[in-house]
C-alpha cells in the first residue's frame, strides 16, 4: 500500500492509496475505486505520479 500526500502550509489538500491488489497482473487500486496498471520494477516514484494523475481537482482558485 502507498499513500501519497500535497500539503501546503501544514494543510493536506490532496491525497490518494493505492494497494496492488492483484500481483500477477500488476494492477493497484485506487482509495476512489480506479485502476492503475504499473510495473513494480519502474519504482514507486512512477506509481505516485500514476496516483496523483487519478485526482479531479476542481476548480481553479487563481485569478490572473
């Protein structure tokens, strides 16, 4: 299992778990139900970019 956490000032604004469900096949599953194929070997920095990609943010908070 892996989580990984966006924190800006102390405050957690994203985050997301993964758990490799099925070895064999090399597919995690997401805290919110999508599925991730990833290859062990590549390493955990590529499957918490994989992760992070799976969030929706909503909403732009900047103003030009």
């Amino acid at each position: 299992m892996m989580t990984v956490y966006i924190t800006i000032r102390n405050k957690t604004i994203f985050a997301r778990t993964v758990v490799n469900r099925i070895k064999e096949t090399g597919c995690y599953i997401c805290d919110d139900g999508s599925k991730i194929k990833h290859n062990p070997d590549d390493g955990a920095v590529k499957l918490a970019i994989k992760a992070l990609k799976t969030i929706k943010e909503v909403g732009a908070r900047c103003q030009k």
